[in-house]
C-alpha cells in the first residue's frame, strides 16, 4: 500500500516540480514591475517596520528556542502516514491564519500592520511541525535553514524561487558546506528578504487594509497562504525522502 502512494507522491511531485521551474508569464512579469513601482511609494519607515519583523523571525528561526521545543521528529512512519498527519496540520493552521487574517483585517491599517509579524509567526511555526512530521530534528542547524529556504520558495519572486529551489534540489549535497549561522546572519540583505516575501503577497494584502472588507480578504488570503506553503513544504521533504 505505502509504495502505491509513494508512486503517486512522485508523479505529484515531478508535476509540482515543472510548476516551480516554469519560465514567468507575461503576467508575473507585469506584476512584478507594478509591485516595484508600488515599493518604490512606500515611505522607508514603513520598510523599516517589515523589515525588522522578518528579521526577528529569521533570527527566532536560526538562533532562538521559540519554534525548537516541541517539536520531535517523528521516526519509523512510512509516508502516507505521515502525509495525513501533515494534511491535518494544515486544516489547523489554515484556519488558525483565516482566523487571524479576518480578525485584523476588519481593524484597517494599524491591525493590517499587526497582521504582519503575527502571520510570519503562524507559518514557522507550521514550517516546524512539517519538519518533525517528515523525521527531521530542527534542533540542528541546517533544517532549520532548510525551513528559511521552504519560507523563501513559498514566497518569492519566480527567478528568487528558482534559484532557491536548486539549493532545495541538492540540500544532502551541499548542507555540509553551509555557513554557520552567525555568518549566515550576518550576511542577509535584510531588505532584500523582505521584499521578495512582501512582493508576493502585498497586492493581495493591500487590500486587507480597507476596513470591514478587509476582514473578508485578510481571511481568505491568509487561509491561501498557509495553503501555498503546505504544498511547498510536502513536496520539498519528499524531494528529500524520495529522491535522495
């Protein structure tokens, strides 16, 4: 029975795959300009602002033990089991963003910025729980940078998502030579990560500020979000399980 779903988990997996490796569309393109010229509007406070929340998360990520406690890997599990446990992890976390997204949204602007870091929040957390279910212990380093390189594929600009899925591609290879965490950090472009992060959800998100509507797009966006990275983080780990 588990190889029948192993069989199907890879022809899932080689359709995902062509998806993330696809040249842009005339439209991702467009919409890419449009979101630089929108960047290019915003006063550089509010760049300050989401650019310290992503790197808080980033340094929570790598150095800190907020994501790392309960998180245990789970050991001896063939996939479809651990598949279900992980589809169960997604109901929960989807609707625990819908919640959150509905709940900011209807505030306006000042609980639209709120949003934010909370949101990054709710999908570490995710990523964590995603790792321990497919056996991998966050308690090292490089899964937890692997977990950073899942967030950056889920949410990145086309020719960001390729490059970063190749270093997901050959991660047994090349996890060995990675910087340690300090340089790691020390070596971001702070600004940079954020942008690529908010480029593919402000357009979206923009529209979470506008109150009473807000609430309708902050939980419908937030639920969609959530969905994106689960699929992202299923067929990264089983890269990882079935192709190593």
């Amino acid at each position: 029975m588990d190889e029948l779903y192993e069989d199907r988990a890879r022809i899932e997996l080689k359709r995902w795959q062509r998806k993330v490796e696809k040249k842009s569309s005339l439209a991702s393109i467009y919409t890419r300009k449009l979101q630089t010229k929108v960047n290019n509007q915003i006063p550089e406070k509010i760049h300050s602002i989401f650019t310290i929340s992503v790197k808080n998360m980033v340094q929570a990520t790598l150095v800190g033990s907020e994501y790392t406690t309960t998180t245990i890997p789970l050991e001896g599990v063939p996939l479809q089991e651990r598949e279900i446990k992980l589809e169960e992890k997604v109901k929960v976390y989807k609707k625990t963003a819908a919640f959150e997204g509905a709940g900011t949204g209807a505030g306006g602007i000042i609980l639209g910025m709120v949003d934010f870091p909370l949101l990054l929040s709710i999908k570490m957390r995710f990523l964590f729980e995603a790792a321990s279910i497919y056996g991998f212990d966050v308690k090292d380093y490089r899964e937890r940078l692997f977990i950073l390189y899942l967030f950056q594929l889920a949410y990145s600009s086309d020719n960001k998502k390729r490059d970063v899925f190749e270093k997901i591609k050959r991660w047994e290879q090349i996890k060995d030579d990675l910087p340690d965490k300090e340089t790691y950090l020390e070596e971001i472009n702070w600004k940079s990560f954020q942008l690529e992060y908010r480029d593919h959800i402000d357009l979206i998100k923009l529209l979470q500020l506008i109150p009473g509507f807000g609430a309708i797009v902050g939980a419908i966006a937030n639920y969609h979000f959530l969905e994106v990275l689960g699929e992202t983080a299923k067929n990264s780990y089983r890269m990882r399980l079935l192709e190593s």
